[in-house]
C-alpha cells in the first residue's frame, strides 16, 4: 500500500463531486460510514443521510484542492488528514481541514469516516 493509493482515493471524490450526481458520492461511503460535514450541523449516519447532504453541498458546484495531505497506513485501515480548499459557483469559496478514514473491504477503499470543518481564523 502507498501513500499515493491513499491520497488519490480525494481524486475519485472529487470527481464524483463533478458528476453533480450525490448518489455517486454516497457510493464512496461504506454503508455504515459517518459523515461530519463542513456546512450542515447534522451528522450523517448511512447513505440516505449522506446522500441528502450532497444534494445540497453538489447545487453549489463545489470543487475541491488538497492544500496538505498526511496519511497514515494501518492494515485494511488508513487515514488522510489535512486542510482542502472548496471553491464554488459564484466564485465564493472556503478552507477547510479534514480527516478521512477509510477501511479497505478486500476489494476496495470505502470512507468509513469523514470529519471537514471551516478553518476557524
């Protein structure tokens, strides 16, 4: 397992942001994952959750850019951590840190965990 394995798992999220489709995006989830979103008060607990959570986050045409990556490795677990930037339709955008935790099921990556907050200064 590498590292860039890892970190291009943020590429296969972001490009299903680009589909405007949340289903696609939810897909990514496992379904037992739990999402801590950057602009909803509301924890995600399972696909519905998540995916009604997209529906909203897509309508602004979100793009995301990782400004630092670290990730760690542990087994069929691993860990990217750091601060992403959203830019929006509109031109409106935000900075944000995250922690994405994702359990590898013998075929595949799935998030398990997703935390993004707004950078607090």
């Amino acid at each position: 397992m590498q590292n860039n394995e890892i970190t291009a798992l943020f590429e296969q999220w972001n490009s299903a942001l680009q589909t405007g489709d949340p289903k696609q995006v939810a897909a990514l989830y496992a379904t037992d994952a739990i999402l801590l979103p950057t602009v909803s008060n509301k924890v995600r607990h399972n696909h519905d959750e998540i995916e009604d959570y997209f529906v909203h986050f897509l309508a602004k045409g979100p793009q995301g850019v990782i400004d630092e990556s670290n990730v760690r490795i542990f087994g069929d677990l691993s860990i990217n951590s750091g601060v992403y930037t959203f830019t929006f339709n509109g031109g409106a955008s935000v900075q944000a840190r995250f922690t994405y935790v994702y359990r590898w099921d013998g075929e595949r990556w799935f998030i398990i965990e997703h935390h993004s907050s707004a950078m607090p200064e």
